[in-house]
C-alpha cells in the first residue's frame, strides 16, 4: 500500500498534469478557431459550433478532477488517515480556478473572433449600392444593421437596401461579445466584488453591497455604451436594459441576504 506522502506526490502530479492540459486546450482551441475562420471565409457560425465542441472537452477535463478524487484518490486517502480533506481542497480549488480561468478566455476568445468578423462583415458593407432611378452612388450606414430606407441626394428617390446577411449578422451576437471584450476590466472588478461578497454566505457589510453596487453599474453602463456605438437601433433600449440590470441586482441582494 502506498504511504501518505506517494499518495499526496501522486495526487498533486496529476492536478499538475490536468493544469497543463488545460492550458494546451485553451491555446489549441484558440489557435484552430482564428484559423477556421479564416479559412471558411468568415463562417462565423460553424466557427462557433466547433469552439462549443472544444468547450465541452474542457468541461469533460476539469470534470475528471473531482471524478478522480471521489472515486479513488479520496477513498485510498481516508483510509491511512485524517488528511484527506485538505488534499479534497485542492480538488475543489483547481476545478474553480480552471472554470473561472475558462470563462475569462471564452470572453477574450469569443470577443476576438467577433471583432475579425465585423471587420470582414464592414468591409462587405462597404460595397457600393447605388440608386434605383438615377443610378447615383448611396451611403449605406454601419451601425444599422436591417433593411434602410436612403434618399437619393440627387433624385431624392427613396431606396430600399436590404444589406447582405453577412452584414446583417453584426447586429446579432457580434456586436454583444466585442462590446464585453471591450469591458473586460470593468466585468473582473464587478466579478472580484461579487465573490467578496459571496465568501461572506449572506453576511457581508453594508460597505460590501455599496461597493458591488457601483461597479456593478459601472460595468452594464460601459457595456451597453460599447453596444450603442456599434449598433444605434440598442440606444432607444439603454434605460429599459439598465431598469432590468438594477432589478436583478436587487433579486440577487434579496437571495445572499436572506
């Protein structure tokens, strides 16, 4: 039987090797996703289909950490001593650093992708459209993202521009995930300030909630002005998508102070 110190060498090499495969997925996903799209001429939706598939390898990896403990790391532990929930902590430790570490490179990943593609998408937009009746040169808008009704500035005929689909999709997704790219420093202290708060299981201070409050709003503010100046139809939505902001932090004040 081995002793106490294999057992624990043992553990911690394998924690060590889920760590660095965790790390080479990360950076063979975003190597592959960047290429694809490329390749497929900008197929941003089977680009994301595959980064869901590589997504949920991952999950599978950082679910064979507490696979692993439960199923014989902590019963061959149990069984020499008293040790073995202080190695459990490192199991539950690395699957929370490993999931939080996944989402920040999902944000940057997805934010990336989606900043290549709306400059691939504008310069689609960029082509000329011209005017039904005299033929004239029309100026189509970048931050609609819809059919356009254009008056001709020398017949003043007023066209219709149905954009191409490409284009279109801008306004779908895209626009959402370069805006929270674009606010990633806001969205981590907004975040760090609601663990705080978490670590104190319903008890934190008043000062706690003061603070969250603020760079909780902080954060939706930037993030939906990053969207407005990208998409113009978002800023009629502003107040009513800050109104529905305000109210799920009061639901989750009401949930951690219960």
């Amino acid at each position: 039987m081995a002793s106490k110190e294999e057992l624990i060498q043992r553990w911690d090499s394998f924690l060590q090797k889920i760590e660095v495969r965790f790390n080479e997925s990360l950076g063979h996903a975003e190597e592959a996703c960047h290429e694809q799209l490329v390749a497929t001429t900008y197929e941003y939706d089977t680009v994301m289909r595959s980064w869901s598939g590589m997504k949920a390898q991952v999950h599978v990896l950082i679910e064979k950490i507490d696979e692993i403990w439960a199923g014989k790391v902590a019963p061959e532990m149990e069984a020499l001593g008293d040790f073995a929930h202080d190695e459990g902590n490192k199991a539950y430790d690395l699957s929370h650093k490993l999931l939080y570490s996944l989402e920040d490179f999902q944000r940057k990943l997805e934010g990336e992708l989606s900043q290549k593609f709306y400059d691939h998408a504008i310069q689609v937009a960029n082509k000329k459209a011209s005017c039904s009746q005299c033929n004239a040169d029309l100026e189509i808008k970048k931050d609609i993202f819809r059919a356009q009704y254009i008056s001709c500035t020398f017949c003043n005929t007023v066209n219709t521009i149905a954009p191409e689909t490409t284009f279109i999709k801008i306004g779908w997704g895209i626009v959402d995930h370069i805006a929270a790219l674009k606010t990633t420093a806001q969205y981590k202290a907004m975040t760090a300030a609601e663990e705080a708060i978490r670590a104190y299981r319903g008890k934190a201070p008043a000062s706690f909630w003061t603070d969250y409050y603020t760079v909780y709003n902080t954060y939706w503010s930037a993030y939906f002005t990053e969207r407005m100046a990208l998409n113009t139809d978002l800023k009629e939505r502003y107040d009513s998508d800050m109104a529905r902001k305000h109210k799920e932090f009061e639901n989750f004040k009401e949930i951690q102070t219960k």
